[in-house]
C-alpha cells in the first residue's frame, strides 16, 4: 500500500512494521481515543489492534510489561497517583508532566505529547443559577453552603481528589450530598432538585452552553490532559512517524472538541468509530472514504 507519485509509488511510514496493540478504558472518551490513534495510525500504514477494556491499571502494566499491549491512552493525574504512586500534589501541569515522564523513562515506557483537553471531576451549576448567585469559582460556594445540594456519585465523597480535598481547599462544607448515577447529574439540575453537581470537564452534556464550571484556581482537582503511554520498545520499533502521527491527532484534542466528541456518542447516540473518522476526515488527518 502507498501513494502513487508518477510512476513510482512511495510506501506509507508504517508499511511493514511490527504490529501495535492500542488499548483503552471501558468508557466514552477512551474508546474515541482509541479509535482516533488506530484509524490515524492505519491510515499511515501501520497495523493496529485495538484492544477496549484493557481492565485495571495494574493489568495494564503487567500487559506493557509483556508486550501484549504497546500504547494507551491515561490522564497524568492518574498515572501520577496510580502508575508511579506519587502522593504529592504538583503546582503545574508542566511539573505533573515530568514527574510522569521520569517515572515512565525509568520503567521501560516513554510518554508521547499531552492533549490540550484536561479531563479532571468539577463542579457544575446552570447559567440561570450562576448567573442568580454570582458564581464563577469554588471559592463561591462558602456564601450558598447553607442551601445547596450537591449530587454526583457516591465515590466522589471518597476519592482523591474529591470532595473532602476541594473543601479544604476553598473553605466552604457540604451540608447535603445526593448520590446520583453517573449522567444523571445533569437532569437533577435542570429540575433543582440539587444546584451543584460533581461532572467531569469533558462530559458531552457542557457541550449545549447550558452549564457553567465553576474554576478551580487551586488546581485541587489536578491535570488531567491525556497523554498516550507507549512501551520504549514498540516506539523504537516502529519508527518515528509512529509518534509523530499520534502527536498530531492529541494537539487537535481541545476541551471544546473532546466534549462534542463525547456529546456526539453519549447524547446523539453515534457509534465512537465513526466519530472518530468523522473527525480525522474533517481535519485531513486521514483521507475522506472514497
């Protein structure tokens, strides 16, 4: 397979390179990023499998460990605290970057460019609400502490960072916590039966407008920007049009975008492969189906 120049025809980076295994987590955006870097990989000849649910981290590990899986996709948040085991807390996603890249050059992975998008919990309220109450940060919340509900899941409570962590931070408590499913945080403000909810900064439904987040200028909730884990070996392997390919499609991946992505497949129901495609066609990141 190549491109036809005149007469000769010029094969594609990836042509006869070892094949790659991409794996991602059992949820919405992962599965988009792992469509995203397959098609963006095949489309320069290499050979990809794609491997949803890859399981716990640990798993994960044991997986690259071995080979069975060469690249996936993680949050630096997460691999700082899960991965490596980092219990402090980092001052810039600069500094949060490296302390990952450090751990992972000394444990045979190598880490590939971080996406614009950060993808960490948050607070959210509507804009009628905001709007109504003059809020813009957390710092806010200690003025409406009194009447407020706030509603997510109920591992928000528990997690780090999570609700205790953001608390402390901006000096305000939560009186009364309503445990929701996940994306039925959305619903139950729109009907005030609470004000405040626990979503992620990518949730499809923040693509309507009818949300405000409120900042976070502490940084409790940390970085989460997505950056593509690859084994030392399988990058050398493949050559360096394999990075390159994958670093071109995360610099396109900005908040906005990863939340109409999200939206494209949680709310209007696609299937995460064609919204993939959709997307490198539409960027000319992988020619338009002929």
């Amino acid at each position: 397979s190549g491109t036809e120049t005149g007469t000769a025809t010029v094969a594609l980076p990836g042509t006869g390179k070892p094949q790659v295994t991409i794996g991602d987590k059992n949820y919405t955006e992962q599965f988009i990023l792992g469509e995203l870097y397959t098609l963006a990989l095949q489309a320069q000849g290499f050979s990809v499998a794609l491997n949803q649910n890859i399981g716990p981290t640990d798993v994960t590990l044991q997986a690259m460990s071995t080979g069975a899986l060469d690249l996936y996709p993680e949050y630096v948040n997460v691999f700082n605290a899960s991965v490596a085991g980092y219990q402090r807390t980092f001052g810039s996603q600069v500094a949060a970057y490296g302390a990952a890249q450090r751990y992972a050059g000394a444990h045979g992975m190598a880490l590939l460019t971080a996406t614009p998008f950060s993808d960490t919990p948050a607070l959210a309220v509507t804009v009628g609400y905001a709007e109504g109450n003059h809020l813009q940060s957390l710092h806010d919340l200690g003025r409406i502490q009194a009447n407020m509900i706030l509603g997510g899941p109920p591992e928000f409570q528990e997690m780090r960072p999570g609700l205790a962590d953001i608390e402390r931070a901006y000096g305000f408590k939560v009186k009364t916590f309503k445990d929701l499913a996940v994306g039925d945080q959305y619903a139950a403000l729109n009907e005030d039966s609470i004000q405040v909810a626990d979503v992620n900064t990518t949730d499809g439904q923040l693509a309507s407008g009818d949300y405000s987040l409120l900042t976070d200028p502490k940084n409790a909730f940390g970085w989460g920007n997505a950056m593509p884990v690859v084994s030392a070996k399988t990058l050398i392997a493949e050559g360096p049009a394999f990075a390159v390919t994958i670093d071109r499609v995360s610099a396109l991946l900005t908040t906005p975008i990863m939340r109409e992505l999200n939206e494209a497949v949680d709310v209007a129901g696609q299937d995460p492969a064609t919204v993939a495609k959709t997307f490198l066609e539409t960027h000319g990141v992988i020619p338009p189906a002929s």
